[in-house]
C-alpha cells in the first residue's frame, strides 16, 4: 500500500474519463485518502459520484482557479477537513479556442493571459495558499504535453503555456525542496478527454503517435495513474523537478525507422 496514510487533493477531475480520474485510482488503490475539487456547478454532478466512488463523499469542493477567493476557501476547507495533506494533483488546462488553431502568429493578448493564467499561475497559487497544510514529506504533480517542449500543430498557445508550466515545476521544486516539498510534472501521450474534444484531427494525432512511438500504443489514464501514484509515493523520494514522459517513448523519436526498398 504504497500510499497507505498519505491524504491529498486532486484538482482537474470532470468525468470517469479524465487524466486526473486515473491519477486518483491509482493512489486509491493503494491506500489514499483523497479530496477532490470541481470546477462549477455543472461538474459538481459529475465529480460527486466520482468522489463517493473513492469514499471521499464528505470532500468535494468548488475551485475555479481563477478565483483567488476559491483557492483560499478550499485551503480553508481542507484544513477543516483533513489537516494535513500530503499530496497536490494539479491536473488543470484551458486556453481559448483561438489558441488551439489557425496561425500562431493570430493569437490575441486576452487569449494569451487567459491560458498561461489558468494552466500555468495557478500551479504556483495553488501551491502557495495550501503550503501551511503540506507536511514535510510532500509532492506536487502536474501534467503537461510534448507540445510544450518541440512544435505540435495546432497545439499553438497550450505549447507556450506548457514550456512555462515545465519551468514552474522546475522553480517551484527549488523552492519548496528546502521544505520537503517535491514537485513533478508528467508529460503524458495524446488521450481522448474532454480536454481533447472538440480538437480538430485528434484521431489522426492518436494515429500518429500510436505509429510512431517505440511501444506502438497510445496511452490510457491508468497508465499515467500509475506513474503519477509513484511520483506522489514515497518511491520517488530523491525525484524533483522532473519532467516525466509517460507516452509510449514518442517523445525519444527523431525519425521512424523505414525499411528502403532496393532500386
Ligand atoms: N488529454 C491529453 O491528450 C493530454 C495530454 C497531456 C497532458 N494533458 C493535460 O492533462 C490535464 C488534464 O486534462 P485532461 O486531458 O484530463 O482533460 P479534462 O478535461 O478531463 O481535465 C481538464 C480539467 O481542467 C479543469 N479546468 C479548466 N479550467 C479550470 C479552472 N478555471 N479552474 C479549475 N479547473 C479548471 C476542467 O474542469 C477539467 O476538470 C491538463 O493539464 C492537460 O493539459 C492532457
Ligand atoms: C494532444 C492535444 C491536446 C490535448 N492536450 C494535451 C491539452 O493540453 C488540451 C488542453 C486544452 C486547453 N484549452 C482548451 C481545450 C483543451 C479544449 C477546449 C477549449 O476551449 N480550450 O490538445 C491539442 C490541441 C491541438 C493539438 C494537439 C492537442
């Protein structure tokens, strides 16, 4: 039970599909307790259940990240309710949908501060306000994708927005390793989410990436669930940091390997 005693709160869940869903499987099974946060009223049905699922009926709480004001309630909460915590999954993007198409060089300041305020800033308050609940044995985990470190079409501001979210876990774990605090970041595959909904030639990227990488697979959520249990377990106690791939080996590839065919 390798997370047997160990408390925390999974920000990011919206559905039974979600990267987060996985990530609090995994360290359910094997022992945490968990606390879990919704973005509005119309994923509070959703995440509900799911919660009730992991026995966390009695830990639900609202967190729009871009309410300072939600984020210092739910530090308040949280200490009300479990104390301390050990944990912190920071699961959490959006970019408006102007940034996720057309010509990179076309995206407007206002769509520029919205996604690196919400995928990237948000780590660091986040962090900060619930610090005085972290015990001196803790870990952060985020996710961010292969866009964020070389050119993924489309992926346009999400790439800006994941290169500073990987510096901030970067900063963050320099930081707060004094305190013993790790932070940890998964670079996980493509994974049709809700987050991924809506995007155009998903399927192709799933395709793509499934052709092209050293495991020839796509990835699900229980296998990012896996690695981010490690990361937030006791097993990766000398980790920080760290930018982990959990995507087939895509990220490791320059050229695939072709068979020429003579003359
Ligand atoms: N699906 C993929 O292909 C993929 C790959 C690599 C990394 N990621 C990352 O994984 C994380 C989770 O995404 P997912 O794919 O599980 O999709 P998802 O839609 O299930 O999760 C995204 C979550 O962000 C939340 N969110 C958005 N704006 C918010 C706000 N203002 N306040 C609080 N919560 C807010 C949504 O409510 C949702 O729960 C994201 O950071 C995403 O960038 C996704
Ligand atoms: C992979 C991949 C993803 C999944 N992924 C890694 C992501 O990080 C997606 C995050 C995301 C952020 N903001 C929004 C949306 C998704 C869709 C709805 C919306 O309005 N805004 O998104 C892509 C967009 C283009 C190309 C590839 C990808």
């Amino acid at each position: 039970m390798l997370m047997k005693g160990k408390k925390g709160v999974i920000l990011g869940v919206a559905n039974n599909k979600s990267i987060a869903y996985g990530i609090a499987k995994a360290c359910a099974q094997q022992g945490a307790q968990i606390a879990f946060t919704y973005l509005n009223e119309a994923l509070q049905k959703r995440v509900e259940p799911i919660a009730a699922e992991f026995g966390s009926d009695n830990l639900v709480y609202p967190c729009d990240v871009s309410k300072p004001e939600e984020i210092k309630a739910l530090k308040e909460s949280l200490e009300r309710d479990l104390g301390q915590i050990d944990f912190i999954v920071h699961s959490i993007a959006f970019a408006p949908k102007e940034g996720l198409s057309g010509r990179f060089y076309d995206i407007s300041r206002e769509a520029f501060d919205i996604a690196m305020d919400i995928s990237v800033y948000s780590l660091i308050e986040v962090v900060r306000e619930l610090k005085p609940l972290l015990s001196d044995n803790s870990s952060v985990l985020t996710l961010t994708y292969y866009g964020g470190a070389k050119y993924i079409p489309n992926y346009n501001l999400m790439g800006i927005a994941k290169a500073a979210l990987e510096m901030t876990t970067k900063y963050l774990a320099e930081d707060l390793g004094k305190d013993g605090i790790r932070v940890n970041a998964i670079s996980a595959g493509p994974i049709k989410t809700l987050a991924a909904a809506g995007i155009g030639d998903f399927r192709f990227m799933l395709k793509w990436n499934e052709a092209h990488s050293p495991l020839k697979k796509n990835v699900t959520i229980d296998e990012v669930g896996n690695s981010g249990m490690y990361l937030l377990s006791d097993l990766s106690s000398a980790v920080t940091g760290e930018i982990h791939y959990v995507d087939g080996g895509f990220n490791i590839m320059g050229m695939p390997a072709v068979e020429f065919v003579d003359g």
